[in-house]
C-alpha cells in the first residue's frame, strides 16, 4: 500500500493538536476535583463582564472580589434600575462563553499574539479594580500564565495554549449556568444574577437561566465550528 494512503496520515498533526487541546479542556470543565481549581478562571471572565458592562453603561465601578470557593462580587454604583443596571448583571453568565466565541474567531484568523495581548490587558485592568488578597493572587497567576505563553512559549506551545483556553472558555461557559439552576432548585441562591434580573425586569428567573444557557450553548457550538474548522 503506498504511504499516502495509510490510514495515519489521515491523522495530521494539526488535528491532533486541535483534539487534543478540546479533550484537554473538557477534562478541565468535566472531572469536578480539577474544575474546583479551573473555575476561578472562569470567575475572572464572569466578574470581567460584569465589571465591564458597569463601566460601558456610564456606572461607577467600585471593586471587584474573588473568593476562594470560586464565588465572586463585582460591586458598582449608579442608578438600581435601569437598561444599565440590566446589562451589568446580565453580563457575568454569558461573558465567558462569548469571550471564548472572541479567542476562538481571533485564533482561526491567525490573531493568536493579539488575543494573548488583549487577555493580558484585560487582566491587568481588572487587576486594578481587586479588592481582596484571593482575587489579586489569581489575577497574578492567571495573568503570569498569559505573559509567559505570549513572550516566552514556541510557536506550537502557544498555539496549543490559545486553543486550550479558548475551549475552556467555550465549556466553562455553559457548566456554571446548569450549576446555577441546581442552586436555585435547592433555594441556595436566592440572590443570583437571574433572580437580580427577574427583579430588575418582571421576567422570571428561569427565562434569564434559559437565555444563559441559550447564549453558552451558542457560543460553544459557534466557537467550536471555528475551531474544528481551522484544518
């Protein structure tokens, strides 16, 4: 049989790599001692999108924490009601899924440098704005991770990196909202971002834990397609 047509050569290194980094990543979302640890990244995202949202929509954002047991606080000020009010606590659920759907569309682009450096700004921005021991820590670390990747990594570490952390993202982004509606079916979070929503709008909690997972599905299916579609 000539070598072109071995059934390895189907397997390119590409595919692998872009395989392997999904597996990786599912591994970081799915197996639950390990997702204790991960999903204070996915935190960060969540406060981030609320901490930016705050601040697009004219609030006056006064600090941000990151708690050890993967919770977080992003407090801002301005009016209680409002479309402001709305998209700020609207904001966390979906912020991780769509920013995974952005890494994913600046990957296939060829734009890896540029979402390390926007990953790296955007921490360091939220780094500012930390209020407690835990959350600076975290933002160090995570933010070591990027600046070593993005100066010091070869070509192919970094590549893997980038996709690692756009799945993650991707994944990360739709575990948190199936979490949040066990929480609420327990009554153990009476003062989540939908129950702040459907207090806020007169829309019922579940339609906002729906929308969240609407949004999460949707980016992970989209940035997915990216991904898989690069070979």
């Amino acid at each position: 049989m000539p070598s072109d047509l071995m059934p390895g050569s189907l397997l390119t290194h590409e595919v692998l790599i872009t395989w392997g980094t999904a597996l990786a990543a599912f591994l970081a979302v799915a197996v639950h001692s390990v997702w204790r640890v991960t999903r204070n990244v996915i935190t960060i995202a969540h406060e981030g999108g609320h901490a930016l949202l705050a601040v697009l929509t004219g609030r006056r954002l006064s600090g941000i924490k990151l708690h050890s047991d993967t919770s977080g606080l992003t407090v801002s000020r301005g009016k209680p009601r409002g479309v402001g009010m709305v998209l700020t606590a609207l904001a966390g659920y979906v912020a991780p899924s769509l920013l995974g759907f952005g890494a994913a569309l600046l990957i296939t682009t060829e734009q890896i440098q540029l979402m390390l450096w926007i990953s790296i700004g955007f921490l360091a921005a939220m780094l500012i704005m930390i209020r407690n021991v835990f959350g600076v820590l975290s933002i160090i670390v995570t933010g070591g991770a990027f600046f070593f990747v993005s100066f010091y990594a070869s070509l192919e570490v970094r590549d893997a990196a980038a996709s690692v952390f756009a799945w993650f993202l991707l994944l990360g982004g739709v575990r948190p909202v199936w979490e949040l509606q066990v929480k609420r079916w327990r009554r153990q979070a009476p003062r989540s971002d939908a129950d702040q929503l459907a207090w806020l709008t007169g829309v019922p909690a579940l339609g906002w834990v729906v929308l969240f997972g609407v949004v999460g599905l949707a980016g992970l299916v989209g940035g997915g397609a990216l991904l898989l579609g690069r070979w």
